[in-house]
C-alpha cells in the first residue's frame, strides 16, 4: 500500500480517538452581562477538633504526649519509660505532691548511681541544626545536677545535655535548649538525677520556630488555605467538653479523656489559644457551644467570657488570662449533630427544640448581635422540625455529609456534588412548605463534609490518606454549592490537619493532601458574583463568577475522565484582554497521593494562557482559568 494511504488512514484514526486533536470541541456559552447573586466567601472555611491528630500532633507544635502524665509511666499507653538500672532507686506516680492532675513522677535514689535515673521519651522528630525549646516543672529534695538531654542516635557525640545545678524544694520552671545534630524519627528526651529525689511535675519540647505555640510548617500551609472562618472545637467532642478547664496557665490545666474519641487531651489548646490561632491566621471563629450534655447557663458564660466587657463576671476572668479586650465572635454553632444517638446528651427532637430555643434567649441576653448556626439534618425530619419552631432562633441550619469510595471513576467523583444538591432541593422544599418560614430566607451552613474515612488511619484517629481521584471530587463539590450559593452561606471542610484532613503531617514534615488543593485555590483565585452556566457541558462540571470588580473572568473546569478535553468558550458581554492564566491540579493517575518529607505527585501548577477562545482540559484535572478583561 502506498505511504500516502497508509498515512491518510492514521490521520483518520488519531482524529476519532477521544481526547485527540480531531476531537470536536465543545461549545459552551456564558453570559458575563447579568451576574446572578453573590458567592459567601464562608464557604471555604474550615472545621478543626479535639480529634487524632489534628490539634495535638497537627496544629499544636508541642512535641511531648501525655506531658503531664495522665497514665503511670512505664504502663500502657504512656510515651514514657524508666531511664536507669534496676537497682537502688524507684519511680513511682506521687499523690502527694502532684503539679497539675492526680500526681507527679518521683524517681527516689536510694544510693547514689554512676549514671542518670529518670524518664525518657522516645520516638520524637527531628532535624539536623533546627533548635528545640524546653522546660521543666521539678522538685527535689537532697538531689544533685539534674540533668537534660536530646538524643538523635547513639553515642554520647550524638546528643545534647543541659545539666540544671539544682532545683528547689517547691516547684519551679527549668528551661532548656537544644539544637539537633541529625535528623531523625527516633529522638528521645532524657531527664534524670544520680542521687537524692526529684519530682516531676510537667514537661514540654516545641521547635523553636513555633509560632505562639502553633507549629511553624503546618501554618505556613494553613496561609495559604487561606480559610475565612474556622470551626471548633467539635465535631462530637463539643457533647462532652466544658469550655471553663481549657482556661489559665497551660501546665496548670489537667489533662482529661476525650469524652467522645480516643486518647487523652493535654488541654493546651483552649478558648485563648483557639483565638490566637484565629488571630494568627487573620480569620472568624465560629465557637460551637455544648448542647449535649452542657446547659443553656454554660452557652451564655461561654459568650460573657468572649464578649463581655472586662467589668462582667466572665469578662473579668478573660482580662486576668492577659486577653483585656473581647473577642471578635460573631458566629456560635449550637450543638453538634445532636439527632444522632452517637451524640452524648442525644435527645428526641421534640425535647431538642426547646433546648436550642432556650440556649440562643440565654446567649442574646449576653450578647444580641450573635450569628447561630443550628443543628440541621435533612436526611430526616429533623431539619425540617428545627425549622419549623426554631426559626427565630438562628441564622443558619447546619448540615453535614460524608460521602465513601466508588469504583468507577466519574460516580466517586460526583458524589459530592450529588450531596450538596440534594440537601439545595430539600431546603428549598422547606422554603416553599414550611409557614415558619414566610419572610425568612435562611441559608444552609454545611459545616462538615468530605469523603468519608475508608482505609489505613496512616495519620492517626481518622488520619486517611486522599488520592487526585477524591480532589476531583472536593472540585465538584464546591461547584455545586457554588451553583447553588443562594442557599449556602457556609461550608466548613471537615477536617484541616490530619483527621480526614486538608494538610497532613509527619514528625517533622508537613504537606497538602490533594484534597486540600482545589480549597486553596479557588478560595485564592475563584471569582464571587456567578455567572449562568448551561447545565449540559457533557463530562466536565464548569461554573464561572466575575471578581467583584467585574473586570476577570474566572473559570472552573473539572474533567474527571482519563481522557483530555476540549472545549470553546462564547462569552457575551466579556472581551479577554492580554495573557491570562490557568492553574492546574492533576497527576500521573486517579491514586496519586501526596507525602510529607516527598515531592508532591498532586501540586496546582500556574501557566500563562494566551486566549484563542477555546481550552483543553488535560485528563483527571482540576482547572482554573483566569481572564482579564478589556
């Protein structure tokens, strides 16, 4: 056959392949003349909670579990064990003398010993040169040197000792620095005496570059979320949580069980810490109050202690804990998930509604200004209950939805998408139906909702790890509230730091799992007046929005197939303008993931973009385009 015809005949099948430069491409409208609403920048905000690893280990930058010895040393779970021989000295858990919580750590000599008898703390992370601060809360009696060390290996040259001359009979604060010599996963923490008694009241080891006790690596990534609002501190463990012991001196508050998850809390991260980290982060809180087994009169100290004036009871507590000024607390969440019977202090939704009612009179009594967002769930009546007597009691319903794996590609990656709309559909039922709410538009606030935590905790409780197919999905989500943003004023991605989380972290690294990407970007780069999109664009989901000005047009394309594809772009009443951009999200395959301490598989990639009036989008890709207008 001659060249020519077998060449003609592979034109024509590379053109009919999909994904090919034969492909047509195509058409999609849009009208950039008539913006239809505005896009609430709450809903890219986020949800934290006293849960795994996403406060302690993730956000929090201390180093040291179970500091103040809520288990006996040397007994399981505790991090610590004995460091010395087994003869002529003892450590035992003293009732007696205790710091903070039941007890202290006593290591009693009863000879003097050639080397150190004491604690260690093992498995800790860290790198080579970076510096680690430290203190401890000791008490001795007729002891000698204490002496303090890091360990990054074996050796004496593999480690640093701070040696303390003497310590007191009362407790004091005994501070300590080290610099790393290697970088390693294995480090301990050793403190110990040669003779005499010590008692140990708490410990703690931070890097130096924490930022108000806040790890330096996870909120360099958390800038970049750039989330408007964050959520705490639950989530189920709001059911069970007294906001009042998370108040004072951190090493003087007592460690507790988590009352709704596993694990002990250091309570170290409290209301004062919580506003710190908002503070640090340029955010709004959104304080949840305990309607589970908490009361109407601890929701309202709860607003005093942030809002009231230095004069009022709680006020007064506020300004003695260095925090004169209130708080910027808008937003209050009432409860958490209370239909559930998982929730501690469940009740029917006929009792429910009469607590809710009550809490919200006794927190506008403290403060009338007050935004509350109320338990919602429309899977059932309970939303459409809540709305019915509790309207007047609320500027917001919360919903919630965890979605699960799918095989096939495209249905795991609409699901969320799937969810937002029909919570839309139910709501505006509700808005239609209900008589409560004549005169009143009130918006949905979905402040929990992912993928849902199928596989290996890699990063603890709850600690999954995301692939590009789920960032595909988290895309197609935010679409949809997007399309639908007269419904929804908020949405809070469940759970930022490790806990089904935005951000993972190791020891001593931290990263963006995939699903944290599309949150990031385009809270930083998407428009917030939206435009109509056709509701046929095939396999891709597209949405666009002008920025505020009116003056860029932005564009959100996801293409979940393994295929490219191309489409062309109508706008009327826009004409693009010089070069724009077009960020990217993607990877080498659907089960691409992201690993601290590793180059990323799943980064957004930003290019130059000279407009032709069409685009193509690349397989398994979240796209963002960006278009300046003349």
């Amino acid at each position: 056959m001659p060249v020519r015809y077998l060449l003609l005949a592979f034109i024509i099948l590379v053109s009919a392949m999909p994904g090919r430069a034969g492909e047509q491409a195509m058409t999609i409208a849009i009208d950039c003349a008539h913006p239809q609403g505005t896009i609430s920048p709450y809903i890219y905000g986020q949800f934290i909670e006293h849960l795994g690893r996403c406060i302690y280990g993730g956000i929090w930058a201390q180093m040291l579990e179970d500091r103040k010895f809520f288990h006996p040393v040397g007994h399981a779970p505790s991090p610590w064990r004995r460091l010395g021989g087994q003869a002529g000295w003892s450590l035992t858990m003293d009732y007696l003398h205790p710091y903070v919580g039941r007890w202290a750590v006593e290591v009693a000599l009863d000879q003097p010993q050639q080397g150190e008898c004491g604690l260690v703390h093992p498995g800790l992370g860290v790198v080579a040169g970076k510096q680690y601060l430290g203190y401890a809360l000791l008490a001795g009696e007729r002891c000698g040197p204490v002496r303090v060390s890091l360990a990054w290996g074996e050796g004496s040259d593999a480690c640093q000792v701070v040696t303390i001359p003497r310590v007191t009979s009362a407790y004091r604060k005994y501070a300590f620095r080290f610099r790393a010599g290697a970088t390693s996963d294995q480090a301990a923490l050793r403190i110990g005496i040669s003779r005499g008694l010590l008692r140990i009241g708490a410990l703690s080891l931070m890097p130096a570059d924490n930022v108000h006790g806040l790890r330096a690596d996870t909120l360099a990534l958390l800038r970049q979320l750039n989330s408007p609002l964050y959520r705490w501190p639950g989530g189920n463990f709001v059911s069970g949580y007294d906001w009042r012991v998370g108040l004072g001196p951190q090493d003087r508050r007592p460690p507790f069980r988590n009352p709704a998850w596993e694990g002990i809390d250091q309570n170290d991260f409290g209301i004062d810490e919580f506003m710190a980290f908002c503070q640090e982060l340029r955010t709004e809180p959104l304080v949840v109050v305990n309607t589970g087994e908490g009361s109407p009169k601890l929701a309202a100290e709860q607003v005093e202690y942030c809002r009231g004036p230095a004069t009022s009871t709680w006020g007064r507590v506020r300004a003695q804990n260095g925090h004169p000024e209130p708080y910027a607390v808008r937003w209050w969440g009432i409860g958490n998930e209370m239909y559930g019977d998982w929730q501690l202090g469940h009740m029917p939704l006929a009792d429910y509604v009469i607590k809710h009612n009550e809490t919200v009179r006794a927190m506008r009594r403290v403060d009338p200004a007050i935004k509350t967002v109320a338990v919602g769930d429309s899977s059932g009546s309970w939303s459409e209950g809540m709305l019915a007597v509790c309207a007047d009691y609320m500027t917001a319903l919360s919903e919630h939805f965890y979605v699960e794996h799918k095989d096939d590609l495209r249905d795991h990656a609409a699901q969320p998408a799937l969810a937002v709309r029909g919570k839309a559909d139910r709501h505006r039922h509700y808005l239609a139906t209900l008589g409560s709410l004549q005169g009143k538009r009130l918006p949905i606030a979905l402040d929990e909702w992912n993928y849902g935590w199928p596989g290996v905790p890699i990063y603890g409780e709850l600690g999954v790890r995301y692939q590009l197919r789920d960032a595909l999905g988290i895309a197609r989500g935010l679409h949809e509230v997007i399309r639908q943003h007269d419904l929804f004023l908020m949405a809070n991605f469940a759970q930022t730091v490790n806990v089904i989380g935005a951000i993972k972290t190791t020891k001593t690294f931290a990263e963006f799992d995939t699903v944290g990407l599309p949150l990031a970007l385009y809270r930083n780069h998407f428009g917030s007046l939206p435009l109509p999109v056709p509701a046929d664009t095939g396999d891709l989901d597209v949405v666009a929005a002008l920025t505020p000005d009116r003056r860029t047009l932005t564009l959100g394309i996801v293409n979940p197939t393994p295929q490219a594809a191309k489409l062309a772009l109508e706008l009327a009443g826009f004409a693009p303008a010089g070069a724009g951009r077009l960020f990217t999200i993607t990877g080498p395959h659907a089960d691409a993931y992201n690993e601290p301490g590793k180059p990323p598989l799943v980064a957004i990639q930003e290019q130059p973009l000279a407009w032709s009036g069409s685009l193509e989008a690349a397989p398994l890709s979240i796209n963002l385009v960006v278009l300046p207008g003349s």
